[in-house]
C-alpha cells in the first residue's frame, strides 16, 4: 500500500523536475545553470548506479571510479588531441568501461556486501592513484583551466555556462534514452531475471557471469560518459570530485529515486546533489550529519517492493518469482504432461 502511493509521488516529482531542466537554461543565471550542469553530470553517474543495483541486482559504492577515469581521460585528450566534445566523451567512455573491465574479475563471482566492499575499496584506490599520480592528474590541487570544447567538429566553442548546460543536458538525454530502451529489449529481462533468481537463470543455460561481466562494463561506461560532462561543465576537476561522499550521495539519489528505476534515479540523485549545495551554504559543517539522517530516514520509509529493493545475489529467497517464462531455453513442463497423457 505505501509503494502504491509513493509510486504516482514518484511520478509527479519526476515530471516537475524534468520539466524545469529543460526550460532552466532561460529562467536562471549563469551560474545556477553551471551548478545544474555539473549535477546532471553527477545524475548519470547515478544512472549507472541504478543499473548495476536496481537492474543487475549489483549493489555498488565505486561507481566514482570510472567516473574518475572519464574525466581524466577526457582532460588529457582536450588538453593535448582535440577539443571537439563528442570525441572526448567517446574516449571518456571508452576509460571508463576499460577500467570496469579490468575489475570485472573481482565482482564477477562475488555476492552480498562483499560486492559492496569491493567496489568501495576500488573507488578509494583509484581516488588515491590521483591524488599521487601528479605528472597526469595535477595530485590533490586537480587539473584546473581546462579549455571550453565544441560539440562537433566546425562548430564554435561553447563558451557560456548556458551553451554547456544545454550540450550536458542533450547528452544526458540521449544516453538515457538508448538505455531505457535497451532495457525493454530481452537484454533487460536476462537482468532482471538474474536479480530476482540467479539460481534458476544459472540453470536455464544462461551465462550468468558473462551477463554480471557485461553490464558492469555498459555501466562503467556510462559513469566515463558522465566524467566527460563534468570536465565540459566545470571546467576543473580533482580527487576530492570523487570521494566516497559522493559515492554515498548517488546511492542515496539512487533508493529514493526508485532503484529500479533508471529516470527515478536520474532525478533523485540530481535532488540529493542540489539539496547537498543548498545544506553546505546554509547549514556549513552540518551538511553532511543532516544528508546522513536523510539516508536513514529513507531507507525507512521508502523500502519498495521486490523489484526496486536491489537484492544482495544470495541465496534463492523462497516465494520470490523467478525468470520470465520467455527466457526458459528447455521445453515447456506442461507441453510434456500433455505428451504423457
């Protein structure tokens, strides 16, 4: 009954705040609309925390990483090859899914809050890597005055807040939306199905490692995607963009926005991120006690039902439902009955 009342709350709030993201860029300042560039940076990255832990069933605090190695490589390539923005946001991606590949052997197999453990301790690694790696990264004072891009090549270069907002927010748009639809493909179902039953979709014939292998790759790459976007948007990055507050902050987004929900996520963790801003100008240095108690109060009062809650890949729970019939690669029991008969 609670589901069923948040869910249409759920609705309305996503319809407002999408609305207002698209007639932002002339109703605020310049400086609002580089704020609103930068969270909707930090909204993708909650996207592929939602499609690892709502979708996949993966439950992760180390998106940062790859949105880490995004931003980075994206700084490099516009500071030394080009500054035409979607070939940045191609080699950010790229980064981003290459360093998820290189952890897929590490959170392939494992379950539970090891899984959380890993990847937290994956995105501490690297965020030290930075801070250390100073010839590339800059260390701990971050790369700053990074030179504004142009969408396509013949194109003048973006040079307002404005102009870069718009270019975030249709990238944005156009990764979400080829993933929504990939998810209604059978992809989508073969994820869900291993969420709600790994066992049985193990014994149906699926390759379930190569599927978990898989979406933590697509999922890396669209946290690189985003790490392009932040460098477009700010114009400046360092270590402290992708420390483990910023990890905790995208999985809060991610539960109240609906885990399994891939728009749900988008604006929820845009919500979180504004709302932090907002707490750091009027409560300083209790900002991150109150998003804290928001965290606990939420886990609380928005549990969802089975197909939001991300399940920590255990054992079969009993009374769960199992894959979509349509995944079943064996002959149908009842079509065996009848041949008995």
């Amino acid at each position: 009954m609670r589901d069923e009342l948040i869910r249409p709350l759920r609705g309305v709030v996503a319809a407002v705040v999408l609305a207002g993201l698209v007639v932002a860029p002339w109703t605020v300042d310049d400086y609002t609309a580089a704020i609103l560039a930068r969270t909707l940076a930090l909204g993708l990255v909650g996207v592929s925390v939602a499609l690892l832990t709502g979708v996949a069933g993966m439950p992760t605090l180390g998106q940062t990483a790859p949105y880490a190695a995004g931003a980075y490589a994206c700084a490099v390539v516009g500071g030394s090859v080009s500054d035409v923005a979607v070939a940045q946001l191609a080699v950010a991606a790229a980064a981003g899914a290459a360093l998820a590949a290189l952890t897929v052997p590490l959170v392939v197999s494992a379950r539970g809050v090891v899984v959380l453990m890993i990847t937290l301790a994956i995105g501490e690694l690297v965020v030290t890597v930075l801070g250390r790696w100073r010839s590339v990264t800059g260390g701990t004072d971050g790369l700053a005055g990074i030179a504004p891009v142009r969408p396509f090549w013949g194109l003048p270069v973006l040079a307002g807040d404005r102009a870069r907002y718009v270019y975030t927010l249709v990238v944005v748009a156009v990764v979400v939306g080829a993933l929504l639809l990939v998810l209604r493909t059978r992809v989508g179902l073969v994820l869900r199905a291993g969420r709600d039953d790994e066992a049985r979709l193990r014994a149906s014939g699926h390759r379930v490692a190569g599927h978990v292998a898989g979406v933590h790759i697509a999922a890396g790459a669209i946290a690189g995607a985003a790490g392009s976007l932040l460098v477009v948007a700010q114009q400046y990055i360092s270590p402290a963009d992708f420390s483990f507050d910023t990890s905790a902050l995208l999985l809060l987004g991610v539960v109240i926005g609906g885990t399994a929900s891939v728009g749900g996520a988008l604006v929820g963790a845009a919500l979180v991120i504004a709302s932090r801003d907002w707490l750091f100008g009027i409560l300083p240095g209790q900002a991150p006690l109150v998003l804290g108690a928001i965290f606990i109060v939420t886990v609380y009062l928005l549990p969802g039902d089975g197909r939001r809650r991300p399940r920590l890949r255990g054992r079969p729970q009993p009374g769960r439902p199992g894959p979509d019939p349509a995944l079943r690669t064996g002959p149908d029991p009842a079509a065996r009955t009848e041949v008995r008969t």
